[in-house]
C-alpha cells in the first residue's frame, strides 16, 4: 500500500538513479540552480503550487525573482536529504519539492495515493471478472438449451461490464477533484472568467 513511507523509498530510488543525468554535482548551489532552471521551463499549474507551497510563496509573478534572492543554505535540507544526511523531511510539502526537481513522476502526493487508488479498483474489478468467470466456467442446469446458456453468459458479461463502468467512473471523478483541486483543467474557464 501505498503511504509516506513508500512515496519517500521511492523518491529516493528514483533519485538514485537519475542523479547523474540531472545533479551530478550534488551542492545546495546546483539544487538551486536546477530550480531556477525548472522554474525557466513551462512549469505545470500542480508544479508551480508545489514550487510555492514549499517556499511559502504566495504570488507566482515572482516566483523566480523569489528563489533567485534565496540563499543557497535555503536549501540545505533538500541537499541533506538527497545526500541521504536525513532519512526523512519533516513535511509533505518538502518531499513534493523534491518529487518535482528530480522528475518524478507521480507528484505530489495526492497523485502518488490517487494512483494507489486506481491500481486497488483495477485489482477489485479483475478480482471480480474472475470470480463472475467462475460461475459462468460451471455446469448451468441439465434442463437449460443452449439458447438458455448463451443468455445466461450474455447476462453476465453484461453484469461484469456493468461493474466496470461503475469502478471506472469513480475513478475518473476522483481524478478530475483532484486535478480541480490542484487547478488543472479549467484553466480556460478561469482565464475567461478573470477577462
């Protein structure tokens, strides 16, 4: 199951393997400058609410005239961390700021448990799939047709169709909250509205 515990492991072995490509030279300069560099990219609405939450940023005008005017020792406790100093960050907010200056990919962490999510619901559904091929797989009585059996297989398979459209709408509803939440999506309607 997916949890702190495991979003951190699994920064870590990222970083770990594309630390080469990406800080070969691990200082709080390089972890700064590489910030800069990324905030110069086409940053993400998620990306730039991670970048401000973790430095308590409240316009994005600014942003990077705000991370210029830090001081390299800002960001000590990222370098601490990925210099493997610290096992942990003290919040949530730091291990997204991490996620994002290293490229992984399921950031922030309500992404990274959304896709736990998904995965559980698959694993239901296939768990379901089974146990409804199961009883389709046994004997139907002797006194149905074959005519009786196609219809009953039919009507299961509706059934298991059915099933999945449910688990799959409850996905895709969660996801949209979420990426509402985190102002992905209607980027248009906002920028219309703001008009």
């Amino acid at each position: 199951m997916k949890n702190k515990e495991s979003y951190n492991k699994e920064i870590k072995e990222y970083f770990f393997n594309v630390k080469n490509r990406i800080l070969p030279d691990l200082t709080t300069s390089s972890i700064k400058s590489r910030c800069l560099f990324l905030l110069n990219e086409n940053l993400k609405e998620c990306d730039k609410i991670i970048v401000k939450n973790y430095f308590k940023i409240i316009s994005e005008e600014n942003l990077i005239k705000e991370i210029t005017d830090k001081d390299s020792d800002t960001f000590k406790s990222v370098l601490n961390y990925l210099n493997n100093k610290t096992k942990k960050l003290n919040k949530e907010e730091a291990y997204n700021f991490v996620a994002w200056l290293i490229d992984f990919k399921y950031r922030p962490f309500s992404i990274y448990i959304k896709d736990n999510d998904v995965q559980e619901n698959v694993k239901k559904f296939n768990d379901l799939i089974e146990h409804k091929q199961s009883k389709l797989n046994q004997k139907t009585p002797n006194n149905k047709n074959d005519t009786q059996n196609k219809a009953y297989i039919k009507t299961n398979q509706v059934n298991i169709l059915s099933a999945f459209n449910s688990s799959l709408i409850n996905i895709v509803k969660g996801t949209v909250r979420q990426f509402n939440f985190l102002g992905i999506g209607n980027k248009q309607k906002v920028e219309k509205d703001n008009k």
